[in-house]
C-alpha cells in the first residue's frame, strides 16, 4: 500500500534504484486492486561501473543432447570430425539420421524437411558450411504449429550460430583434408549499445572419389541382364557468407534483419562400363563405355526480416518475419557411349550427346506467431503462414551427328510452375503437477500451377482446405524419468517433377515421367518415448512409432512403345498406392564414461510394407531394417581432442550393405 524501492544490481555495472508505488486506494473494488498489481516499469539503462574487474576465465560447454517435448536437440558447434565440411558431414554424427554413399540424408528412412533457424529454406544441406551450424533439432512428429506437408520423416532445423555478447569477439579457421583440398572461415560479431552486428564467411574445396556396381534383370521379349560398374570423381569448391545485425529499438521491440550469399562449382565425372545380356531367344551380349562429364554451378541469394515485440506479462509475445530465397542453377552434361561387342573388341559406334540446363527457384514464407500465457502453467499459441514459390526450369538437349550438335525438341523441356500455401494454427497446453499435455489444429489449403509452354501443356491443381490435429502427452516419472505419447496428422503433396507430363530420356537406363493425376497422401503418426537422465547427466530415450499413409505416392514401372526412340522402354513414373505402414523401435544414450570419453550411440530397428491396392502388380514383401552409429569423443590432452565416429546401415529396399567410419584430431 505504501512506497517502495526498486534496487538493480549486476556484476560490473553501478547499482540502479527507483521508487515504485502501485497505487491501491483505500475502499477501492477488487477489480481496481488487480489491475493495479501489474506496473510496467519500462525501460531500465544501467551505466558500467569504472571499476575493472581482474581477469577472470570461465570454461563451460553445452550438453550434446537435450530434450524437449516435442524435439531432440544435438548441439554440434565443437564436433571436430565434421570441421572444415558441410551440413551432410555433420548429419553423419547426429543420432536419428543416416547419410549414404552419395549423401542423401534421411531421417526414419525418409527424406526430412529442412529448416534454416526454424523456417523452412531451397538451400540444401551440402549448402551450408559445417562450421556455420551450432545445433541440429530432431523433429521426429511435428505439432499443428509447423508447416503440415512433407511430415512423413518429420522435419530436420539446423540452428546457425549468431554471437550476442557486448563487445568484439571474433574467430579463424582453416583446414586441409586428405585429398589436398583447403577451406577457411571466419566469423565477427560487434555488439554495442542497441546494435548487434555478425557476419560469417567460409570457403571449402571438396574432391569425392566413389565406386559403384548395378546389376539389373529385365523379363520380357527377350529377357535381359545388364551389369555396370561406375567410377567416379567430383570436385568443387564452396563460399558461403552469412551476415546480418539485431537492432534493439527498446526492451521490448527488435528488429533483425538476416541475408545470405552462396556461391558453387562442381565437376563430377563418371567412366562406367556397362555389359548387356541378352538371355533368351538367344544368348548374345554386347558391352559399352559411357562417360559422363558434367558441370554444375550455382547461386543462392537469401534475406530476413524479422520482428519480435515482448508484452509486459512474461512469456506473451508477437513475432512477425518474411524470409525470401532465390536460388539459380547452371548445368551441362555429356554423354559419351563408346559400344562393343565384347569387352575389348572393335569399336562398333559411338553415341554423344549433351544437356544444357539452368534454373531459378524463388521462394517466399511470410509468418507471424503470438504466444499467450494464460496462468504458470498453461499457454495459447496461434499463427498465420503463407508460402509463395515459384520455378522456372529449361533442358536443351542435344545429339552429336559427325561431330556436329543438333537440337532435339522433342526431349528438351522448358517448364514453370506456382505452389502457394496458406495455414493458420492454434495449440493449447497445459501442466498440472506432474502431467502436460499440448493440443493444435492446423488448417491448410494449397494450389499448384505448372506450364511447359513448348510443349503446349499445362496443369492447375486446387488441394481444398485440410485440417491437421496434435495431440502431445507428458507424464514425468521418480528418479529423473519421463514419458512421452504424441498424435499428429501430416499431408505430403505431390512435387513438381512427380507431377510433370513430360518424358525424360537424360539417363537412358532410368527413363522417367511424372503423372499429373497424383494426389496428396495424408500420413497419421503416433509416438511413444521414454527418457532417463542419470545423475551424472547421462541420457537414454527409446521411441517406439507408427506411421500409417493413404493414398502413397511410391514409384510405378511400366512398358510401352515410345515414338521418339522408335522402341519398347521401361517407364519410372509415380502413382498413389492404396496404403503403407511403418513401424520401428529408436534407441539413443548419451554416456560420459570417464572424465576423458564421452560416448554416444544410436540404434533404429523398422519395418515397413505398402499396399498398391492395384489389379496385376505384385504386393511389396515386408521389409525389416536397421541402422547403428556410435560417436566416441575423447580429450587426450588439455587442448586436443579427438573424435571417432562410425555408422552401419543394413539393407534398406535396394540399396546395399554399407560401413563407414571416420577419423578426425583437432586441437581447440
């Protein structure tokens, strides 16, 4: 009822006081008394103190792994196997997602989406610099509050690093691989009065050399079997720069505004041998030498603008951000097809042609989120998002004819498409003691335009309004231990080429179209976990999930006659299955064995099995699968480190069995 007085004190700062009255008046109401309870003070500044303190060093490191309700976050800024590489050499290291032999990363054996600091983003992981990233959050069942398509592998956040404290800080970086190829980084940060300035650059050389067979049967008038064995060698080089600054306009508005500049190069080169059999009427064969040189370049642009405004009541506030990418892309493949009769024979003919493509990809996400508090315990969180993309894509194709390159028109595609997406959401959760529970809805509507003005087609396709519920259970446990059960339903749009009436003869051996007919497939996952942290912070979870899919888009081969090469093909195209199901059993330990090993491993054990639902094509045998990856850090001395990881995936639908293990020393 009466005066008091307000003391502020922090270390190396002089002592701050006010006087505060909340201002009750005798005889007033209840409801004058409680809204008096709240005062906002507004801003308060405190000067530094003149004295200096002595110098005082403090070493501390985040966990590798923590957990959330609705993510695992791996913390990866100190993981030295993947310094000087990029986002795919870091997801070597992460529990939860594999990578194989051509780099293509998967979470549950599915292709995850990628987000950029929480949004969604064109670039892709071999994109961003290793050194650049300072966590990975596993988002294994996303809540309604996360976009609702691609959510069969769940959503894969890389978190870049942006340094905040007062004053200059800064580092450099370089390093040299086995191959001879370098790289080098650094990175600034500035923070002072309300600016907050960082800028980041990295440039990486990479040189991959790889081996591979194919055998394949083919039944039909005649049967054939072919055998191919593939060697190949890329290289490339990468620059990234990244910058950006926080304007903090008062204690309860900022302004931040992001941009980033990519720049790459590549050169693969293939030599493969390819022997053809044919098995019957009659047993002849015949064998060719392809090789394949291509060129890839591109460029990434990007930029953010984002606002965040804190309301006086902790825990409310209102977020608003536009994010815009814009990717381009060049590229020229050759072909060339030395063919024989017999492996060292007389050369019979040679085949060349060439690709000459390029591409530019827009992408921009406007959102906006606000976060209520209502009691302690409980919160409302709503949203609105749209997405606007668009894609323009052209392929020239050309046959050598005595050296002289002719166009051909007729497998040359040029193409552009429109996919806009429109969502709102709302979730509401809640904690009473011990149990919290968290339940959304999302509703989404999208449409898809694609044109192939050359070829006189285009398609329009409307998806109507889709509702999208969460469900998200907590249950805390004695001793540290915890239960999680979650509910989500996710949809998967068919993407453009999926969706492109056009017939791609690039790869003669994989010759491919899409079908304009396919429609979204909608995928209900459920997810029940365990954790247990140790005393000495050790942690185990185990996830057991299931994932039902309706209307599965899943690859289609069929044979026709094709006019433009005058024979009988095999078609990969796409079609909806009737449904799917996966189920599996996750396991992830973090141990600090002794003061100087930190160990952490990880076990996925699934299966799955798809109904096609259609007349004449056989059903797909249930396939069981598994995958373990174990990362051992050990500190031999007070400044070096050294890390051994290594990954074992078993058969997984065609592709091989595979080991990998890396090795790296660094010293911090």
């Amino acid at each position: 009822m009466g005066q008091l007085k307000l003391r502020v004190t922090v270390v190396g700062y002089s002592p701050y006081e006010v006087p505060v009255s909340f201002n009750f008046k005798p005889g007033s109401d209840m409801s004058s008394m409680m809204n008096a309870i709240d005062k906002d003070l507004g801003n308060i500044k405190i000067d530094i103190a003149d004295k200096t303190l002595e110098n005082v060093t403090v070493t501390s490191g985040k966990p590798g792994l923590q957990l959330g309700i609705d993510r695992k976050v791996f913390n990866v800024d100190k993981n030295m196997v993947s310094t000087g590489g990029t986002a795919v050499d870091v997801m070597r290291n992460v529990p939860s997602i594999s990578v194989d032999i051509d780099g293509n990363v998967t979470m549950r054996n599915n292709a995850p989406q990628i987000f950029v600091d929480g949004r969604p983003t064109i670039m892709t992981l071999d994109q961003i610099p290793a050194d650049a990233i300072e966590s990975v959050e596993i988002i294994t069942n996303p809540s309604a509050k996360f976009d609702a398509s691609g959510g069969t592998a769940g959503i894969l956040n890389v978190v870049l690093k942006k340094n905040k404290r007062v004053g200059y800080s800064g580092s450099l970086r370089t390093n040299v691989d086995s191959r001879g190829r370098i790289g080098a980084g650094g990175d600034i940060n500035i923070r002072q009065n309300k600016i907050n300035f960082f800028l980041g650059a990295n440039y990486n050389q990479r040189k991959s050399i790889s081996n591979g067979t194919t055998d394949r049967l083919t039944y039909g008038t005649p049967d054939t079997a072919s055998y191919q064995t593939d060697e190949s060698v890329q290289k490339g080089r990468f620059m990234f720069l990244r910058g950006g600054f926080d304007y903090f306009i008062d204690n309860r508005n900022t302004l931040s505004v992001t941009a980033m500049i990519g720049r790459g190069k590549h050169t693969p080169y293939t030599e493969s041998d390819i022997l053809t059999k044919w098995l019957s009427p009659v047993d002849t064969s015949s064998f060719s030498n392809r090789f394949s040189d291509n060129f890839f370049r591109m460029n990434m642009n990007g930029g953010s603008l984002s606002y965040k405004h804190n309301f006086p009541k902790q825990g409310e506030e209102l977020t608003a951000d536009a994010n815009l990418h814009i990717g381009e892309s060049s590229t020229q493949n050759i072909i060339t097809n030395e063919k024989y009769k017999v492996p060292g024979n007389t050369l019979l003919g040679t085949m060349k042609q060439q690709q000459n493509g390029k591409g530019e990809n827009k992408n921009l996400v406007i959102q906006t989120d606000y976060t209520k508090p209502l009691t302690d315990d409980s919160k409302l969180e709503m949203g609105l998002r749209a997405q606007f993309r668009s894609v323009y894509n052209r392929t020239d194709f050309f046959m050598f004819f005595n050296g002289t390159a002719v166009y051909s028109p007729a497998l040359s595609v040029n193409y552009n498409s429109i996919d806009n997406v429109y969502a709102g959401y709302a979730t509401y959760s809640n904690k009473v003691k011990n149990f919290g529970y968290q339940v959304g809805l999302r509703a989404e509507s999208s449409n898809y335009e694609g044109d192939l003005p050359d070829k006189s087609q285009s398609f329009k396709i409307d998806f109507p309004v889709s509702l999208f519920p969460s469900i998200f259970l907590n249950q805390k446990l004695k001793n540290e231990q915890e239960l999680q059960l979650n509910y989500t339903r996710k949809i998967n749009r068919p993407g453009f080429f999926q969706l492109l009436p056009f017939t791609d003869y690039s790869d003669t051996m994989n010759i491919s179209r899409g079908n304009p007919s396919l429609r979204p497939e909608f995928t209900n996952s459920l997810e029940l976990s365990y954790q247990k942290t140790f005393k000495n912070k050790d942690n185990f979870i185990a996830s057991m999930y299931y994932k039902n899919t309706t209307d599965l888009i899943t690859r289609y081969q069929a044979k026709e006659t094709d006019n433009v090469i005058g024979k009988d093909i095999l078609i990969s195209s796409y079609i909806n299955a009737n449904s799917s199901y996966v189920t599996g059993l996750e396991l992830v330990s973090k141990n600090k064995l002794t003061k100087w090993w930190d160990l952490t491993t990880h076990l996925n054990l699934f299966t799955s099995k798809i109904n096609t639902g259609i007349a004449g094509q056989p059903e797909q045998e249930q396939f069981a699968s598994w995958l373990a990856t174990l990362n051992n850090s050990f500190k031999l001395f007070k400044n070096v480190t050294l890390q051994l990881s290594g990954e074992y995936q078993s058969k997984v639908c065609f592709l091989p069995e595979e080991a990998v293990v890396a090795v790296a020393v660094a010293v911090v």
